[in-house]
C-alpha cells in the first residue's frame, strides 16, 4: 500500500500535513572578515603619517627629543599651532594662494565645458583630434618647459596696475596662467566623457524648442554636470593649493609665494623643531580637507554618476 506524501511525516497534529523542515543557513563565504580587515590595515598605513604629524605638534619639542615621538605624552597643548601661524605669517601666504587658486579653478572648469560640450555634443571638425590633443598635454612633464616658460614670461609685459614688475614674470597672474594651461586638459577629458553619458533626448528636445547652442550649453547641459563640476574643483582646487613648483620658478618677491611655502619660515639655520613644523603642516592641509569635507556630496556623485550611460 502507498502511504500518503501528506501523511509521511505526520507530527501528531490533527491535521496530518507535514512540519517543514529547518532551513539551512547559507554557508558564509570566505573574505567576509578579510575584506574589512584589509581596508581597516589600508586606511591606517595611509593614516599613519597624517595622525604622527598632529600627535607631534601636540608634544612639546623637549619631550619627544627624551622619550621620542612614540612614547606617551606628559601634556598636550595647542602652543604649537599658535606659533606656527604668527611665526611662518601663514595668513598672508593663504591670501596669495586664494588669489591664484580660486581664478584658476573658475576659469580652468568655464573653458574645459566649453570645449567638452563642442566635442562631445556638437558635430565639430576634428573634434576627436582636438580631444587628443588636450589629453597628450596632461602627458608632458611640466619640467620640460620650465624653461622656455621662464623665458617667455620675461618677456610679456603688464601694465603697473596689474604687476609691480612690469612683466609676467613675478606675479600672481603667471601662476594662474600656467596652472589654467596644466590643468585644462584633464577637465576637457572628464567633462567630455561625462557629457557622452547625458541622455540625448534632452538636447533633441530642446532643439524642437527653438533653443540655441548656447541655451543648450548653459541652461541644460551645464546644469546637469553640476555634480562632475564640483568633483573637479575639489581636485583641481586640492592640486593648484599644493603645488610648489610653479611659485619657486616664477615668483622671486617672498611677499607673494603660496602658503606652502611658509613652512620654509619655519626652519632654522641651524635648529629646526620638528614639531612646530608639523604643527605648520597640519594648519596647511586644513583648508584642503575642509572643502573636501564640503563638497564630500558632490564629489562621490561625480565620481558615480558618469559611470553608466544614460
């Protein structure tokens, strides 16, 4: 006789059915602690010089010369820090390098969509070529024409209301200027691939409107990489503030060097105490990380967004 399917695996119950049988949890996979433990070692190695830096400039230069920058603290203070911003005049050095940074991050991102929306949305005559051409200058060293740069800025002339040495040369507007013709070439590049991801239908449409060139580039299409627009500012900004080359080149008056030169102030001829240039260097990455922190949301979105098409 065939017993029942339903009656198989009775468990007292008045109805008969069958109790289900326990689920199995799924095995865990491998990696499920390595991965997190990974990027926590990661994070911490690039952490490590950041977080030696602020211990330091906390210490007193006596203490970790005894006990070394290892060891526990007695006290920590915030002396460091107040001397390093009145001795290095940090503030002057941090307008000179708004006056480059900011100019140059504006008109380097109003040009780079300019040309980013001619090849990436309008039938432009070698536009491809063009595009290749301002991403083989993001290859050039900026050594090799160091130079002819210098030559050259020599011999521009500026009116006395413009600069105090008559020239090109010495003045804030080089560093804008050359910083403008380093960094265009990648924003071209980024602004150009993130445009090709825009839906076409949005252009199309527009055009059906009656719109021009002009209104497609300004009201439409320049709004919606607002998001790849901040992204670039943050690195372009992150990148302009650092650099240090440039300025040793191009500027002679100590008066009018960026703020990552004020650390120089900061060193000794014969003593240098470590920790209150640590203390400086921490004060100089300040701005940096806050408009990081400013612009976080921005950032990841541009980073994510031109990712798929359409």
């Amino acid at each position: 006789m065939t017993a029942d399917p339903h009656t198989a695996f009775d468990d007292g119950r008045p109805s008969g059915r069958r109790t289900p049988p326990l689920s199995r949890r799924p095995p865990r996979r491998r990696g499920t602690f390595g991965v997190p433990l990974f990027l926590s070692a990661v994070s911490v190695a690039f952490l490590a010089p950041l977080l030696l830096a602020v211990y330091a400039s906390l210490r007193p230069y006596e203490e970790t010369a005894e006990h070394g920058y290892f060891s526990w603290p007695d006290r920590l203070s915030l002396d460091y820090y107040r001397e390093a911003y009145t001795e290095s005049g940090m503030g002057k050095y941090f307008t000179n390098t708004l006056l480059v940074a900011v100019p140059a991050v504006i008109v380097t991102l109003f040009l780079a969509s300019f040309v980013a929306f001619a090849v990436s949305r309008l039938r432009v005559r070698g536009g491809m070529l063009l595009l290749m051409l301002f991403t083989a200058g993001n290859l050039l060293p900026p050594q090799v024409i160091v130079t002819p740069l210098y030559a050259l800025f020599l011999q521009i002339p500026l009116p006395w209301w413009m600069s105090d040495s008559l020239t090109l040369f010495d003045s804030i507007w080089a560093l804008i200027v050359v910083n403008i013709g380093f960094q265009m070439g990648f924003c071209v590049f980024v602004l150009s691939n993130f445009m090709r991801t825009l839906p076409k239908e949005i252009l199309e449409a527009a055009i059906v409107d009656g719109a021009g060139v002009w209104a497609q580039f300004w009201r439409i299409t320049l709004p919606l990489c607002r998001p790849a627009l901040a992204a670039l500012a943050t690195l372009e900004f992150t990148w302009i503030y650092n650099d240090f080359l440039w300025a040793l080149i191009f500027i002679s008056n100590p008066e009018k060097l960026p703020i990552t030169s004020s650390l120089n102030n900061l060193r000794g001829q014969f003593f240098t105490d470590y920790n209150l240039l640590a203390a400086g260097s921490v004060l100089v990455a300040l701005p940096t990380i806050l408009v990081f922190l400013l612009l976080q949301r921005h950032f990841i979105a541009g980073l994510t967004l031109g990712a798929g098409k359409g």
